[in-house]
C-alpha cells in the first residue's frame, strides 16, 4: 500500500489528488504515526525525507507531485515496472509512458517539443528505454538522433494505430504509441534518412501555405527542416532574410 506521510501542505495536496485521479489505493497518516502493517511505499516531504527507515521512501517535489506517484506505483509493482517510453513520430508525435505494462502518462506535443518530454521522462527512471515507431521516416530519425543518453529502439509500427470508434477522434497517436512501447525493436543508435524529392516537396508546400506571402522556401531550407535542424518558421526567417539582401525568393524551381 502507498501510505502517504506530511507536514507539507502542497505536498500532501499534490500527491492525494494525483492518486485519486489515478484511481490508486492509499492512505495517509500523520508522519510520526505508526504505519500500517501493509505500507509498501511512503510518499513524504523533504522535512521528513529520513523519518522512514526500512521502508521504500519517496521525497516528493511539491512543484512535480506526479513524478513521485509515478515512483510509488513503479515501487508497488516491483521489477515489472520499468519505465518505457512508446513514441509515434510525426509533426505531433503521440508520447506513451509505461512502467511496465501500465500507462502512467500520455502526451501529444509538437516536433520541436518530444525530446524535452522524453528526456524528462526517463530522468532518473532505472534503466529506461524508448521505442520509436519507424514511420515518418524524417520526425523519427529526427528524435533518434537529439535523444542521448538513453537507449533506444526502432520498432515496425505496423498495425499500431487502433480502430477509433466513435468519440475517440484525435487518441490515434496516443494509442499507436502504447502500442509500440509494447513491441520489441532493434536498438539504435543514429538514423540517417535521406528525404526524397516528394518529401522535399511537402516541406516546400506547406512552408508556402505558412508564408504571409506565399512564398516557398529554397530546397537547402527544406533539407534543413527534413533534418530536424530547422523548423519550418525558422526556416521561412532565414529566407525572408536572404530575400531582403536581393535574392529572388522563388528560384527554387517549385
């Protein structure tokens, strides 16, 4: 059982809401107080960080309440409860948390934003991992190589994606990257994609359709967004800049 143990307000605040709203079992109790015969985990405060010997502790961050639930779950479970992290790349990639075979956390966040999430994700999680679906050749290669200091899978992403029922409109990403974290890949640790000519052109396009004045970028801007190096505004900045010093901003042939 979580029994969960403080004096601090914003702590014990923190820390009870995330365990309803997870639907956990627990309890909480005074900190000097006797704890229950079946305390598994206690979740506390800083002030009180040493008052718990021989049972599995966990301080919680008043500011990062549901990092310490995580831990107290992953506690609870055991062994079973390694963290690993399930991602569906794309310009939102889906974002799925696993300690062991529980989601404790989804996200859908743009490109530029995933490997921040990631990253804060396994940061101090006992040997993490990340499985990337090899879809989206050019976002996937793009999280695997700004990923470090992890270890990371490539997985067929083949058949991921749920039928969405009625409802349930816009969970396909989420869901696919459950789906991946579950499956075993091949460990990697570089992905060199060379974008074609028609992804090429959709990177063209759609920076046209961003462009106040509907103008394409050039193709090295467009390798550049393809690598990840740029994002498309960025992109379209640096073009703006070198059409205001005379160059014709259309001379990319599309």
């Amino acid at each position: 059982m979580i029994v969960v143990a403080t004096s601090d307000f914003e702590v014990y605040h923190g820390v009870v809401n995330e365990l309803r709203d997870r639907g956990s079992a627990f309890t909480t109790v005074e900190p000097d107080e006797t704890l229950p015969e079946e305390t598994t985990v206690v979740v506390t405060g800083g002030d009180h960080a040493d008052d718990f010997p021989g049972v599995t502790t966990i301080v919680a961050d008043p500011e990062q309440p549901r990092r310490a639930v995580d831990q107290a779950l992953t506690a609870v479970r055991g062994d079973g409860g390694r963290t690993i992290i399930g991602v569906d790349p794309g310009r939102k990639p889906g974002i799925a948390v696993l300690a062991g075979e529980m989601v404790v956390a989804a996200f859908q966040v743009p490109l530029s934003d995933a490997v921040d999430v990631i990253q804060r994700e396994v940061a101090d999680a006992p040997s993490p991992l990340v499985r990337i679906g090899d879809g989206s050749r050019l976002q996937g290669a793009t999280l695997v190589n700004d990923l470090e200091d992890v270890r990371v899978e490539l997985v067929d992403e083949t058949g991921t994606t749920p039928y969405l029922g009625s409802g349930a409109r816009g969970m396909g990403d989420v869901l696919a990257a459950v789906n991946i974290a579950r499956l075993e890949g091949e460990e990697i640790d570089t992905r060199e994609i060379e974008p074609t000519a028609g992804e090429l052109q959709i990177i063209k396009d759609r920076a046209r359709k961003q462009s106040e004045t509907n103008r394409a970028i050039d193709e090295m801007l467009a390798r550049r967004v393809a690598a990840g190096e740029l994002t498309i505004d960025e992109a379209l900045a640096e073009h703006r800049g070198d059409s205001s010093e005379g160059g014709d901003p259309d001379e990319d042939g599309s």
